[in-house]
C-alpha cells in the first residue's frame, strides 16, 4: 500500500496497517523507591512515522538482547549504577534502552534504501539519539535533528529507526549450515567490541587481561585470542563466568572480587601467570568505577594501556581518579563508545561469514511477552545466564 501524506510518500505492510497497539517495557518507577529497577510491559499505541524524515523505517521485532548498559545492575565492581538514576532518566522511554535488535521492515517513508519485509539489524531512536557517531550519521544523511525522531527503545513489538542506521541482513539460505538466523541479535555488542579492539593496535605476542567476562567481556576474549595474543587472562567474580571463558580460548582464568583489598591478591596471581612480567593490556568489561580502573591498573605493566569500555559512573555519583603510583608509571588510559556504521556492518559480515562465533554467548531463549522475568535473571546472575535473546510470536 502506498499512502500519500503531506508531500511525503511511505510504503507500509498491510497486516501492521491492521494493529492499533503493541507491547512494549518501561522502567518500574515505583522499583526504584525499594533500591531495584524493574520492567513492566504495556500496550502503547503503534508509533507512527508520519511527517518524519525520508528514508524513517518502522521495524516489527524479531529478536532482542540486554546489553549490560541496559542494567543498573551490580556489574563485577559493586552496585555502580542505582535504579534511580537509571529510572528518573529513561523511566517514561517506550521500550527502555534496548539497542541490540533485529527486525523486519514494515512501513517506510519513501524514498528509502529498504523495502518492506526486509530483514536488518537496526538501531533504535533511542540509541541515534543518545551515541554521537550515530546521532551525526542521521543528520548528516537527513539534514535534520536527530531529536525529530520519537524516543524510543527497542524493548518493544515496534520501533522506529532510519535507513542509514540499518543494515540489511541475508536470506536464511544463504547463511552457513549450523548458524542461527537470530545470532546476528549480537552484531550489535561485537561491533562496539571491534571498535574497541581497534583502539589497542597490534596485541600479536602480547599478554592481555580482561576483567568481567559477562558478554562483553566473552566477545573481547574471543576476538583477543583471533588478533594473536600470547596470553588472554580473564577475571570474573562468577566461576561459571570463567568456565565460558575457557571455551572462549582465554588462557588462564582468576577469580576477581569486588573487595578492593583483595588486589594484591589477584595482583600476586597476574604475577605468578605472567613471571612477573604483569599485562601488556587490561580492558574492563565492567564498567570503569574505582574499584575497576583500580585493579586494571594494578594488573598493567609499566607503560602499559587500560582500556575502558564498561560504562562510567553516572552522571551525579563520584567519578574515579588516576592513583599518584599508576600516573607515575606512565599507564595509558583508552576510551571506547560511539562506534560508526562502518564498524557494525564489519560486525555483520564477521557473523555472516563465520568468523566470530556467537553460539557460546546466548544461554537462554524467552519470549518477549516475559520480558520483565528476563530483564530480572541477566541483572541479578541468575540461573547461569550470559546473554539471552528474546523472541516474538
């Protein structure tokens, strides 16, 4: 059906043209007043793209994932993010913060690089507006604010995205026998890991320790071992954590803790690993409070790198500080957040060709109708959980 409206034209899929409503989350905020975050679904009216910018796509979920920036949760550190910061800022965003989500085109504003029925891994309005590199792609490509768009997440039946945040994803015959057509839900978290890995050079020969091996820190273990390091040392507070880590061809593995005392001990273990030599590279998969960015340091030689890909406190607790001893060392202290397209679609490609291999990460399958359960089990460890994925009817 082609629809003409106020000098724009969109193509849209007769069946979604037959819904009113759909499911989507929101955040608890009653949750937080008990020191928790929490979900609920709601049927909310379907978005519309009307009158919004050439090229705007509805997309109808097929598969999610909970990324770790989606949790308050305690992450490998303590608890670092509260609910109520969490909550007072996206507790009215439909379909919370969920970014890692494959769909199916189902209306268009016209002209537009997709068609309907279409398969991509699409970014949600939420996420353009919210990552730099990928808010300046939108404007770039449409000469407008990002903010044009409704703010929405893609913890729902429905959302809306653009054209030149999507990619398109092959046909089932064309992927390779043994790889689920869902797994490409995680074309998200390995292009912000590639991004990452960008950042360190070389690590050919080198030794290099990775602190929280949720499913970040899986991926960095994996595409690590690919790059060539000599040695991989992971670090988790979950023994079943590491257990993965070892079918992710880490090296060693160590118990972590959230006590900073404990960091000579697991100092003295990186030592005996590594002959005294400590790690060329640490990267935290955590979340870059002061207990992290504390023991990463610690675990890195002289001159050494830290990079920091695990979020950062929020905007209204204490930020960390460099310790006097490691500044005096001459550590280097790396960045990581806003990958671009380019590198998603890279993402896209290691999966279809079957170069990184993502089967290992997902422990568990839901149906999004029992999202809040998810959402409870990844933030609270529960039953074994590394990464789940969410499907739909």
């Amino acid at each position: 059906t082609i629809v003409h409206h106020s000098l724009r034209s969109y193509t849209t899929l007769w069946i979604y043209m037959q819904k009113e409503e759909m499911l989507a989350a929101f955040c608890l905020p009653s949750a937080a007043r008990e020191g928790r975050a929490s979900f609920e679904l709601r049927q909310v009216p379907l978005p519309t793209i009307k009158d919004l910018p050439n090229g705007t796509v509805l997309i109808k979920s097929i598969a999610l994932s909970i990324c770790g920036s989606d949790l308050w949760g305690k992450g490998g550190c303590g608890e670092w993010r509260r609910p109520t910061d969490y909550l007072r800022t996206h507790q009215s965003t439909c379909g919370g913060t969920g970014h890692e989500a494959i769909g199916e085109v189902v209306e268009v504003v016209d002209p537009c690089r997709f068609r309907i029925g279409q398969r991509v891994v699409a970014m949600s309005s939420a996420y353009v507006q919210a990552v730099g590199s990928i808010r300046a792609a939108f404007e770039r490509e449409t000469g407008e604010k990002a903010d044009v768009l409704p703010k929405q997440g893609a913890f729902a039946q429905y959302f809306v995205s653009h054209d030149c945040v999507c990619i398109a994803l092959p046909t089932d015959d064309s992927i390779s026998s043994g790889f689920d057509p869902l797994w490409f839900v995680a074309a998200q978290p390995l292009g912000t890991l590639i991004h990452a890995c960008k950042k360190l050079g070389s690590v050919m020969g080198k030794t290099v320790g990775i602190i929280g091996q949720g499913q970040n820190g899986l991926i960095a273990t994996q595409l690590i071992e690919r790059l060539g390091a000599k040695r991989i040392i992971a670090l988790d507070i979950l023994e079943d954590r590491l257990e993965c880590s070892r079918r992710f061809k880490a090296t060693h593995t160590i118990i972590s803790s959230t006590d900073p005392s404990k960091i000579g001990e697991i100092k003295k273990k990186v030592l005996d690993v590594t002959a005294g030599e400590m790690c060329d590279i640490v990267i935290d998969a955590v979340g870059h409070q002061g207990n992290t960015i504390d023991l990463c340091a610690s675990l890195t030689k002289h001159a050494g790198t830290v990079l920091l890909f695990g979020l950062p406190p929020a905007k209204d607790e204490k930020g960390f500080t460099i310790r006097s001893p490691d500044f005096r060392r001459n550590i280097k202290y790396v960045c990581s957040h806003s990958p671009d397209m380019e590198t998603f679609e890279l993402a896209v490609d290691f999966l279809k060709q079957g170069r990184f291999d993502p089967g290992l990460l997902f422990t568990h399958t839901q149906p999004f109708k029992r999202f809040p359960e998810a959402y409870d089990m990844v933030n609270n460890y529960k039953n074994g959980v590394i990464k789940i994925i969410l499907t739909f009817d």
